[in-house]
C-alpha cells in the first residue's frame, strides 16, 4: 500500500511548529515520539465517535451545533483541540438513533441525526472536511482537515427498505451496522433474541445491495450467526466498526475466533474498541455493591489489539473508540486526544512502524478502496434491487 506523508505546506509546517511542544509533554520519551511521527504521516482513521448523539442529548441545548462549541473544552470527550492534540487524520462519526427510534420513525429520527452531522462539518470547514472515499481521506488529511464519514448504527434505520438504504448513501453515509441492541426483521443482534439463526432472505439482499453501492458491511452489535452469514455473502471487505474480541472479554459485542480466523479471506478488519465493559473482563461482571468497581486500562486495549493481531493478522485490525457514546473510559485512554499514547505503548512492546501504520489507516484505506472497487464492477453488472421484505422472506415486518 502507498504510504502517506504530510504533502501539504500547512500540514508540514504545523507538525514542525508543534515538534519541540510534543517533545517536552512527552518527557522525551521516544516511543511517543516515533508515535507522533507516524500519526503525522499516515492518517489515524478512527471508526466510532457519537459526538452527534452527544450534541442531540446535549442538555443545556438540546440538538443545537452551535452551542455545543468545538472550539472550546466541550462535556464530552471530544472536541477540535483534543482531537488535534490526539492526531485523528479521519473520523467516522456515528449517526446513532436507538432501537426505540422505530415507535416514532427510524428514518425521521435517522435524518436529524444526519442532520447534526452535517451542520458540524459545515460550520467548522477549516477543521473538518466531509470525505466519501479513501481518496478523499487522503486529500483531507494532506490539507491539514480531519476528513469526516458518517457511518449508520443500526438497520433499523432503514425500515425494511433498500430505497432508504439508497437514499442514505446519496447523503454521504458510507457504513451501515447491520443492528444495533434489538433484532430487527432481518438480522439478529448480539443482545437480542435470535429470531433469523443470522440474516434471513431480505437481510442478505441488504448486504448485497450495500456492495453495489459501496457501503460498507458493519458487523459490531449483531449475533455471531449474522457475522457468519455476512461474511458468506458480502463480496467486499466488511468491518466491525467499534468491537473487541470475545476471546479476550466474554461479552455479546466482541468477534469470536472462528469470526476472526474468517477475516483474511474477506479482508475485512476490526476497529477495537475502548468500551470498558467489553475489554475487561472484571468491569463486564462487576455488580453494584460487589466491592470497589474494577477499571480498565489502556493495556487491556493493547491486549485485545494483539489477540486479533494473533488470530487474524495485521491486516485485519483498526481503532474503533467509541468516544461519546460510552459512560466511562478506560485509564490513559479518557478521550480523543490520547490516541498517540495508545500508538506508543504498541511502539513500546515492539510493533514496527509499518505495523503501527497499518492499525492507524492504511488497513482502513485498504478495506474502502476495495469495497469501492466491488461496487464499481457491481454496478456494471446490475441495476439497484427493487426487491421487499414481503417478497423475500414471505411474511410482512413484525417489529
């Protein structure tokens, strides 16, 4: 894969400019150096942040961007300054809406949050940069922008309708996750009932539909019976956008082995996620009045970065934080500006740079530019599905 560098004067200069700062915060410490270094040349893609949700619930102004100033120490755990000091080059940003978002609207609730999204990009240009395709990470990050996606979480959203799912891609969403906490008519979640045994016959045909268009296949927060059938079907890479391994920390939202050992012929990666509930095992089983609550660390990130290292290969691996979409953090990874601490304590146990580099983006970058590549070949060979839910699986929607 080609490998970035900082090509634009600005973001030359501003590396240079901050040089001897990040020196001194560091102690001199040559891991968070190297770290630094890296991050400067190759663009950290992050798969998960619920700043938008965040700005929803926001209470002293419900829904309202402007007040929710990026450019100033923000509530929650992001904004512009912290991710600068935690040289994100992409962000995903999540468009969450709960499961409950059905009783209301899914897709009236989905377009708000969209809505959100899209005026933090618009009203913050010199920062963000919206971004549609690998290129487009690359060209953002070489002017100095965070390059921003929009990822969907949950099928719901969709309401059992691939025009909806088309319509969302023209509005710039480029993953969708399959479920969110509840199954839907068409995919079993990981904390929900099985009803499907995995994706039933429509399900499928949405996996399909969204390589046509080149959408990417999320896999975090559906059943491990869903993952096996996405994967037996998706002809593009699919992603778990914010997951661990279960093999690490038993809980319902991480990937299980045979998931992973699956990953090299899919190509596909998992983006590790930060949830503390999912990378230590103490925090997932404590109970309130058991005892001090237990915490999680950095190094347990580490530990389930590497068990997916170990299992799938260094190919098939992201960061995926979760940041503003979680209650607690773990202990050295509070928020967006300490991502180079994570690179660091990698760089520490002896990662090369060329692996670090590939956690960072180029994996990411990999996994898009062939997803875009199977969506081009796609559709030459057929036009957009008008197929149902009734026709495919037999039945009208039960949710």
């Amino acid at each position: 894969m080609k490998r970035m560098k900082p090509f634009a004067p600005l973001l030359v200069l501003a590396v240079a400019a901050a040089a001897p700062e990040a020196r001194a915060q560091s102690g001199d410490d040559p891991y968070l150096a190297r770290a630094k270094r890296i991050l400067a040349e190759t663009p950290l893609i992050d798969g998960h942040n619920d700043l938008p949700w965040a700005i929803r619930e926001y209470e002293a102004a419900p829904r309202n961007v402007a007040a929710y100033d990026l450019r100033k120490a923000t509530p929650g755990h992001t904004d512009i300054d912290r991710l600068r000091k935690g040289m994100v080059g992409a962000q995903f940003w999540s468009v969450y809406i709960p499961f409950r978002s059905v009783e209301e609207g899914a897709a009236k609730v989905q377009l708000e949050q969209i809505d959100i999204a899209r005026q933090i990009f618009d009203r913050y240009p010199d920062v963000f940069q919206p971004a549609y395709s690998a290129s487009d990470i690359e060209r953002a990050f070489g002017a100095g922008r965070i390059a921003s996606l929009i990822g969907i979480e949950g099928g719901h959203a969709i309401e059992n309708s691939l025009g909806a799912l088309r319509a969302y891609y023209a509005l710039g969403v480029r993953y969708m996750t399959l479920t969110h906490s509840g199954t839907t008519d068409w995919a079993d979640a990981a904390t929900d009932s099985a009803r499907h045994d995995g994706l039933t016959e429509f399900g499928k045909e949405v996996v399909r539909e969204m390589n046509r268009l080149g959408m990417l296949v999320d896999l975090s927060h559906v059943a491990p019976a869903t993952m096996h059938d996405a994967l037996d079907v998706s002809e593009a890479p699919v992603i778990f956008s914010h997951s661990s391994a279960r093999a690490v920390t038993d809980h319902p939202r991480n990937v299980p082995d045979d998931v992973l050992r699956r990953l090299p012929k899919n190509g596909g990666i998992v983006m590790v996620t930060f949830v503390p509930g999912f990378i230590n095992e103490k925090v997932r089983t404590w109970k309130r009045g058991s005892g001090p609550e237990p915490k999680a660390t950095l190094a347990d990130v580490v530990a389930h970065i590497e068990h997916i290292r170990k299992v799938a290969g260094i190919d098939h691996i992201g960061i995926g934080g979760d940041f503003d979409g979680i209650d607690s953090t773990p202990v050295g990874l509070e928020d967006v500006s300490a991502y180079p601490a994570l690179f660091a304590e990698l760089a520490r146990r002896g990662w090369s740079d060329e692996d670090l580099r590939k956690l960072a983006g180029e994996n990411l970058l990999r996994v898009m530019r062939q997803a875009e590549a199977v969506a081009r070949r796609l559709q030459r060979e057929r036009g957009p599905s008008m197929k149902t839910i009734e026709e495919l699986d037999g039945r009208k929607p039960v949710s």
